[in-house]
C-alpha cells in the first residue's frame, strides 16, 4: 500500500514477480509510464487501484489473466485506446471505476459477463456508441454512474432487471424515450440523475411517490406536464 505519498516515477518492474500479492494500492501518487504486460503474472491479485496518477498507454490485455480480481480501480490517468475485451474474463469483479481515465471506444462485449458487478464508475471518457443493452444482465449493481456517451443513443429499457441500484447516474449519454414506471419502483434508490438527455413524455407517478429517493436530478431533457402537489417526503431535491 503506497497512498498518496507523493512517489514519482515509473513502476518497478520488480513488482510484478511477486506474484503472491493479493492487494495493491498505489493511488494518488506521481507514478507515469505504463502497465507492463508482466501484470498478468499476478493471479492471486483481489484488489488493485493505480488510481490518480499519470499512467499512460493503453491497458494491457494480460490484465484478463486476474481471475481471482474483485475490484479494479484505474481513474483519473492519461491512458489510451479502449477496453481490452479480456476484461470480461474478470468474472468475479465487483467494482470498476475507470472515470477520467483516458480510456476511449466502446464497451466491450464481454464485460456481458461480469455479473457479479456491484459498483461502476464511467465518467468522463471519449467513449462511442450507445450504453449497451447487456449492462441489464448486471442485476446486483448497487451505483451506475455512466456519463458522456453523447454520440450515440439509448432508452432506459436496459434497466429493468437492475433492482438494487441505490445511486444511478446518466448524464449526457444522449438518451431517448420516456422514463420507465419501473425505475421509481426500485425500493433501495437514493439518487438518480437522468439530466443532460433527450428524455421526454411525463415524470412517472413512481419517481414523486417512491419512499426511498431523496435526490432526483433531470433537468436539460425534453420531459413535459406539471409536477404534483404533493410527493414522499422523502424526495428532498428535485
């Protein structure tokens, strides 16, 4: 664990022969130059953040070999070129959060697999295309936050299965279509924030009644009608 302490320069390449690591932390740091291929060898990894750097490069595909990995943290670096598909092999992966990473190109097909994801964060990023039909098959997400996929389109259709989601966050993904019942049903939603779309037709009843939701943001969409008198009083911010 080496957290923001101010270390500059690149990577041993030591470090990736010990390959009984199984938690590695060098967030918030000065580190530059890229992931070596040899990050493969450490297939016993849990835990790895390079999160907050000045990692460059693209990802390597070895990083597909970390079967045994529950949380992978790559944000706020100066990465390039897109999502290795070997990622989807990363089938126990829990957390995911690679915002303001450089990354660019679509997601992958294979992240289909990653079901057991429980928190994602992809923000920020040059990415194309629309968001992905199959990001419903991850149905134990508890925060989605996906922003920016502005050249593409998409409906919320995709959320249907998604019941545990307590914090979800689109922002400028250039999303069309009404916004579903089915979303103010979800029992653990917090927060939601669908602004910056191209969402239109009327707030469902659900979003004013849930008894969970307490912050609820969609401004800059085509939404139309009037809101209503009353709403929970759980709802705190609109």
């Amino acid at each position: 664990r080496v957290y923001a302490l101010n270390v500059a320069g690149e990577i041993p390449e030591e470090l990736w022969s010990l390959t009984y690591l199984t938690n590695l932390f060098i967030a918030q740091n000065y580190l530059t130059g890229s992931l070596l291929a040899a990050i493969g060898n450490l297939t016993r990894m849990q835990y790895l953040s390079v999160a907050t750097n000045n990692l460059a490069g693209e990802l390597p595909k070895e990083l597909g070999n970390l079967s045994q990995l529950k949380a992978l943290v790559f944000s706020s670096n100066k990465f390039s070129g897109s999502l290795p598909p070997e990622l989807g092999k990363l089938t126990k992966l829990e957390e995911l959060y690679f915002d303001s990473s450089g990354i660019s190109g679509p997601i992958p097909s294979t992240f289909a697999k990653l079901t057991n994801l429980e928190r994602v964060w992809a923000s920020d990023l040059e990415f194309g295309g629309q968001i992905p039909d199959f990001i419903g098959n991850w149905s134990k997400l508890q925060v989605l936050r996906i922003s920016d996929m502005s050249n593409g389109s998409s409906s919320l259709e995709f959320l249907r299965n998604m019941k545990s989601l307590a914090i979800l966050e689109l922002r400028n993904n250039n999303i069309n279509g009404s916004i579903p019942s089915f979303v103010g049903e979800f029992q653990n939603l917090t927060q939601l924030d669908l602004s910056f779309n191209n969402i239109s037709g009327h707030i469902p009843e659900s979003i004013f009644n849930s008894s969970s939701l307490s912050y609820v943001f969609l401004g800059n969409n085509m939404l139309s009608g009037t809101l209503p008198r009353q709403k929970s009083s759980s709802l705190q911010n609109m």
